[in-house]
C-alpha cells in the first residue's frame, strides 16, 4: 500500500470537521460534506444542490454520458426532494427518473449510484432520507424496453399481459429496475402470442435506519461513511473495500501527531514518526474478520425487518398506505380486462398479501390476476399461486426459524457461494440467473400462471 504524504496524515482529522459555510464560499463536494444543514445550497434554485450539479457538470463531459445530462439532472433533483419536501409520493419521480435515464445511456446504474451517495453524505442528510423512507409510498413505473410507445395500455388490452415485479428488502431503486430487467431476459418479451409488458412496483424498506446505524458502527464514522452506505444500502459488493478503508484509517489513527515538542525529530527522522508502509496495512484477518461481523450483524437486521413485517401482515386487519400505488395499478389493469402476474420478491410477498387483501376489499376482479412469489417468507401465496425459493436462501431458511414459512422447492444453488454475502436471497444473483436450475423453475412458474389466464 503506498505510503499517505506526511501532510494529508497532518490534516486528516481535521480537514472534515462541520463549519459555518459564508456565503461566498464556492460549496464544493468537500464543503458540502461539512455542511450541516439538509438542504445545502442551490445557488441557481434548480433544485439540484451545487456541488451535484458540478459533479453532473464532470460526468457530463464523458461522449457517453453526454446526452443524458438532463435526465440525471432531472434524477438529482427527484433525490433532493426525498429530503426536503416531506412529500410521501416524491419516491415516484425518483423512479420515474432512474427509467428515463436508463433510456440514453447505458451508464445509468453507476450514474444513479453516484448522484444518491453524494446527494445523501453526511449523517442528518442521511436521518432526512430515513425518514422519508420510513413514510414513503409506492412507486410505479414501466421498464423503458418494455414499455407500450405506439399503443396505450388501453389499445393493448386484447394482446398485451402485465409483469408487475415487486423488489425485495433493502434495496435500492436501480437494483430493482435491474431485477426486473433480469425477469424479462429470463422470460422473454412475448408468450404464445402475448406480448409481455414488465414493470417495477419499488417499495422502500422499513428498518433501513436500523441497518445505517449498523453499517456506520462496523464501518466507521468517518467522513465518507454516509456516501459509502447509500450507493448500495449496504449491499454486499464492496464491502472487503469498505473494511480495508476504515481498518487503514484506523491504523492511521493511531499515528502519533506531530508537535513542536517533536517536531524537529521528525524533521532530522520521519520514520520515527510515519510508520512503515506495511504498519499502514490491514492483515487479511482483519479484513475478513469485519466483514463477517457486518454480515452477521446485516442478516440480523435483515430478519427483524421481515419479521416485523410479516407479523403486521398476517393480522387481517392490517392496511398499508406504502401499497397504495400498486394496489391503484392493478385495480386499474384488472378492471380494463388487462392480464396481469404479480411477481413479488422477498418482502414484496408480503406487502403481495396486503395488496390482494386490499383488492379483495374494493372488489377488483381477480379472475385475470396471478401471483409467482419468489424466496418467499410467508406461509402462503395470495390466490393460491405457485412460488420458488432455494433451498440455500440463508434469509428464508432463517425466517423459518421464527415461524411457518413455505418450504423450499429447489436444491440447485450451492450454499454459501461468494456472492450476495454468501446468503443465496439475491434475485439477479440466484433466482434469476440461468447458471442455476431454480431461474427455469421460475421461468416455468410464470409461464403455467400465464398459460392460466383467462383469454
């Protein structure tokens, strides 16, 4: 690992501390990271604060990300409203948004990942988006390549089925869209003579509060802390990088100061200061042994937020306002006659069983709707649909442990592979991938559940 010049160790401790920002001071990305207020500063009052627009001015000058400066601007300024408006809906702009932007570049994912972790960098940006996240309802939008452009949905009625895909737990809006992206490459865009429409219903998680905190405490409350949980929500691929970062920070810390009472010492013998570039470096040990902290510590989050959940869902009393744009969806697909499959993904089987409760209650006819529930943890599936799940899904297999869950339908996946912190739950990853068997078992599933459906 190279070796930190003497004067960034000098003035790392001291280079982010908060301070009153003047106003003629430029508000650049390391004065925004100092900044103590929500809204920070939007000199031009487009919405978007300063120093994302500066960082949008940058990427914008790459040829293939050119084109799309509007709509990432437009991406910006549907995030910054998640923390300053107070407005529950404001989550359908920022979906809405992230499709367009996936329209013009193919950069997109990356793109919305940067803008979200520099948007949401410090700590009381991070409660504000919380606490939207908390209250938030939700959102709705067509996957941009399967989305009706000559026809609307009412032309399409006679030959056109909706994919409703419904995400899983923790995860960020990209991921969702790129989920359901994985749906339609497994599935295809037709079905004996239907054309497939997909679409995301993206539901924020309860608990992601909670898993911030534990992100921050495993992770270190250093400056980049906040950015480096909200690109991904505390994902898994990257974490070796984040325990290597605050494990040499650490290491850093630990650096005896220079002083005048030892200064000229340093200035005749730095090394008896600076230690060597080896004592800058965490063992693999170490790095290791965080990681699987976090992963513990992330799992069990992970399963008090289902629980929670799946025990306010089975009371038959239990409406949720979050479910409110999906519900509409589909009480408006179903009522023009359109064909629809709901596949819900980890919490979103859940939220599935409010949904249908819901649409039980207005009436809605049903007849044209099915449900394929993926690592499902719950009981049953609304309507008596057909669900898949591995045998290897640590968070299925863990909720079972705590009350009925559906048992498992596919032995395919081998346990503890490498990724998705070996916890075998991510949709792309596991259930959608054509490496393993369980992706044809839900491949097959959606296909008997559309071979159902009244012509």
């Amino acid at each position: 690992m190279t070796r930190l010049p003497f004067a960034t160790l000098l003035t790392s401790a001291l280079a982010f501390a908060p301070i009153a920002i003047a106003a003629d001071t430029a508000y650049t990305s390391d004065v925004s990271l100092r900044d103590t207020t929500v809204a920070g500063r939007d000199a031009d009052d487009n919405g978007v604060r300063d120093d994302i627009d500066a960082f949008i001015d940058l990427r914008s000058s790459a040829p293939n990300v050119a084109s799309a400066k509007t709509e990432l601007v437009g991406y910006a300024r549907a995030l910054q409203r998640t923390l300053t408006s107070g407005d529950v809906t404001a989550g359908q702009a920022v979906l809405d948004r992230l499709a367009a932007l996936s329209r013009v570049t193919p950069e997109w994912e990356t793109l919305a990942s940067d803008v979200r972790s520099l948007t949401v960098n410090t700590k009381v940006r991070l409660r504000a988006f919380t606490s939207f996240v908390a209250s938030a309802k939700s959102a709705t939008t067509f996957v941009p390549s399967s989305a009706p452009d000559t026809k609307t949905l009412t032309d399409c009625l006679a030959d056109c089925t909706l994919i409703l895909f419904q995400n899983g737990i923790f995860t960020t809006e990209e991921s969702a869209m790129r989920d359901v992206r994985a749906l339609q490459s497994l599935l295809g865009g037709s079905f004996e003579g239907q054309t497939l429409l997909y679409a995301v219903n993206y539901n924020p998680t309860d608990g992601l509060g909670d898993l911030a905190e534990v992100f921050l405490q495993k992770f270190g409350e250093h400056t980049l802390s906040t950015s480096n949980f909200m690109r991904s929500l505390g994902e898994s691929s990257v974490l070796e990088r984040f325990a290597v970062d605050f494990l040499t920070r650490k290491l850093q810390a630990a650096i005896p100061p220079v002083t005048p009472g030892n200064v000229l010492n340093f200035l005749r013998n730095p090394t008896s200061v600076l230690p060597s570039a080896q004592q800058l470096t965490p063992s693999p040990a170490d790095v290791n042994a965080l990681v699987e902290q976090y992963k513990t510590a992330y799992l069990d989050v992970l399963l008090r937020s289902l629980k929670s959940l799946h025990d306010k869902s089975s009371d038959s009393t239990y409406s949720d306002a979050k479910v409110s744009s999906l519900v509409d969806t589909l009480d408006d697909a179903l009522r023009k006659g359109m064909r629809a499959v709901l596949v819900p993904y980890s919490q979103g089987n859940l939220y599935a069983t409010v949904v249908y409760r819901e649409l039980k209650a207005r009436g809605t006819p049903l007849d044209r709707l099915r449900i394929v529930g993926v690592a499902v943890p719950s009981g049953s599936i609304p309507g008596g649909g057909e669900y898949v799940t591995s045998q290897s899904d640590l968070v299925v297999g863990g909720l079972r442990l705590l009350f009925d869950v559906l048992p498992p339908t596919n032995a395919s996946v081998p346990a503890l592979q490498s990724q998705d912190m070996g916890l075998g739950h991510n949709f792309g990853m596991v259930y959608a991938n054509p490496r393993w068997a369980v992706s044809t078992d839900l491949r097959e599933a959606v296909r008997r559940a559309l071979r159902s459906l009244d012509p």
